[in-house]
C-alpha cells in the first residue's frame, strides 16, 4: 500500500471516527477514562504538592516576573494525555472497510424473426402491424440490459437484419429501418424460422430463444415450418410464436393505385394457428394472439417474465488497519513531551 493511498484512507477515517462500525476493538475506548482520572491528579498536585518560596524583601502587592515558559509547562501533561487518546484509538484498531461487487451474468440470446410482408400493413394495430410490432419489439429490447438480440426479417424469403449483439443501440436502429417491400411479397414462416436457428446453433448461452411474429399463413420459401421447428428443438432453441392481427376483418393492403399508393380493403384475418401453435409446443415455447397494441405489449410483458435473465451477484469486503498512523501520532507526541518535561521545564515552578 503505497503512502498516498495510506494518507487518504487514514483521513477519511479520521473524518469518520466517532462512527463506532469502523473499530474491530471498540472496548478499547473505556481506556478514555484515564484521561480525567490523570487530570484530576494533575490538578491536585499542581495545587497541593508544589512547593512555593516567600520572599520577605517583597511588598504584597509585588510578583515576580514569570518567564515566557511559565505558561508552556503544562505541555508536556496535555502532549502525553493526546498521545494516550490516539493510543486508544488505535487499540480500538479502526479499519477502512473497501467492498466492491462482481456481476455474474447468465445473458439469454433472443432473435426476434419479423414477418414484414405487404398484409402486415393492416389497420387493425395501429398505426399498422408492422410499426407496432417494431414499436413494441424496441421496447422490449430496452429492457433486456444482459441479453444479446438479434433480427430476422422474411417475407417470400429471409435475411438476417442484424446479428446477435449487446448493442441494442444499433439493433434499435435497424429495426426504424425495416420497411415493406425490402423482401417481395410472401410468408414464408419456414425460412425466418430457419434462419433464426441458423443465427443461435452455435450460442453458447444458457437459454437460446426465438420470438416469431407473423399475420398469415405460410405460402413461401423452400423450408416447411415444421422442420424448422424441429431444427430448433435439435438445438435446444425455444420458440414463441405470436399471431398479428384482430379476429374478423381488418383493413388491409389490397391493391395500389395509378400513383403507387395502397388500396385498403376490409378482408378477412387468416392466421394459421395450428401452425403457430405446433412450433410453440414442438420447441417448449408458446403460442400468443395480438388483437391489438395492448394485447402485443402484455404478450412481450409475458415473455419477458419466462425468460428472465439469471443474475448471480457477489459481494467482496476487504478491512483495511489504520491503527499504525494512530499509533505512530501517539508515540510523536511522547517523543516530544518527554524532552520537554526532563530538560525544558523541570526547574520551572
């Protein structure tokens, strides 16, 4: 331990000294009770054991002059009773306690695969399926601080939008990115399925999940849903499967006009269920319906209690001894009470 570090632990202590849960031994300070004891007897001795000279050439009104250290020779008494006070303290043996914690974080690894086919602009969640399903998906990544989480998109096919990663900053920011028509029209539930096993086989995390959100049935890609669910059962990967969309109608994309903007239509909500419902049990996950923007936020509220991340948090105590500054500031002042007491003021009266 170097001095400095010495000097500021000690001061702090110092600061800190009548806060008796920093002394291993406060015991010690019924020692303290010497100080009065010795002082009473100082007092008494001064005042009945010293002896006095009369000079009979002296009118009473006469003194003699006092030299200077007349008034100093009491030093020596109160130098040696703060030397006993720093000695108490340092038998009562303060202690600057350091205490730090080490996280130990079991982090889960999320992929969240996004349907983003021209149907999930639908009205029924508003503004559209698909803001609301970015909207709500970005706040669930908000708070999931010790996961990494990556994003799939599929529409007719299926890319990796971003990899797994513990910048949610950045994931957040491709998910703003995300729009209908990056992929051609389609659902191919296989394939961001597929794909999403594909970015989590080699996780080494304790939990490996995927969370799928689609509105339709699947009509594309080259991998059935069911294989890839049983992919992501091989590897261990669980998978919650949520349906978009109200029960009925809803107003959806059904054509564009001369100038390119959409025509909506009221037509009737087709999700496939059954399909959703095997690859939750399949995987040991489960299958969810969102009707709504609340209904998708209490969804991504239910996943975030099943899948919570394990957090094992130690705590380490290390007791610095600082009763050697005490110790070494009492035996000073003794150092020098003693030569003041045998040569300085000995003869004084």
């Amino acid at each position: 331990m170097n001095f400095d570090h010495t000097y500021h632990l000690f001061t702090e202590t110092f600061e800190k000294m009548f806060d008796w849960d920093i002394y291993a031994e406060p015991r010690a300070f019924w020692l303290l009770l010497l100080i009065p004891v010795l002082s009473i007897w100082y007092i008494i001795k001064q005042k009945y054991f010293q002896s006095t000279l009369h000079f009979s050439s002296l009118s009473p009104f006469e003194k003699l002059p006092a030299s200077p250290l007349t008034y100093l020779k009491h030093l020596p008494f109160v130098l040696q009773m703060l030397a006993i006070g720093f000695v108490v303290f340092a038998l009562a043996r303060p202690q600057a306690s350091l205490s730090w914690e080490e996280e130990k974080n079991e982090g889960i690894d999320i992929v969240i695969s996004l349907d983003i086919s021209t149907s999930m602009l639908a009205r029924d969640l508003k503004p559209d399926r698909l803001e609301a399903s970015k909207s709500i998906a970005k706040e669930f990544i908000a708070g999931r601080k010790n996961d990494r989480l990556g994003l799939v998109i599929y529409g007719s096919e299926s890319f990796t939008q971003c990899p797994l990663t513990i910048d949610h900053t950045r994931l957040i920011q491709l998910f703003d990115d995300i729009h209908c028509g990056m992929i051609e029209g389609g659902t191919a539930i296989g394939m961001g399925l597929a794909t999403s096993v594909n970015r989590l086989k080699e996780s080494k995390a304790l939990s490996r999940v995927i969370i799928l959100l689609t509105d339709g049935e699947n009509n594309a890609g080259e991998i059935d849903p069911k294989t890839a669910a049983e992919l992501a059962h091989t590897f261990g990967i669980k998978v919650y499967t949520i349906g978009v969309g109200t029960k009925g109608t809803a107003l959806s994309p059904v054509a564009q006009d001369m100038m390119g903007n959409l025509i909506y239509r009221e037509v009737p909500v087709n999700i496939d269920e059954e399909t959703l419902t095997n690859i939750a049990q399949i995987t040991g996950g489960k299958y969810f319906r969102a009707t709504s923007n609340k209904k998708l936020k209490e969804i991504y509220a239910e996943i975030d209690r099943l899948e919570k991340t394990e957090i094992a948090s130690l705590k380490y105590y290390k007791k610095n001894e600082l009763f050697m500054p005490f110790a070494a500031c009492g035996l000073f002042l003794l150092l020098i009470a003693a030569p003041l007491n045998w040569f300085l003021f000995r003869k004084l009266p």
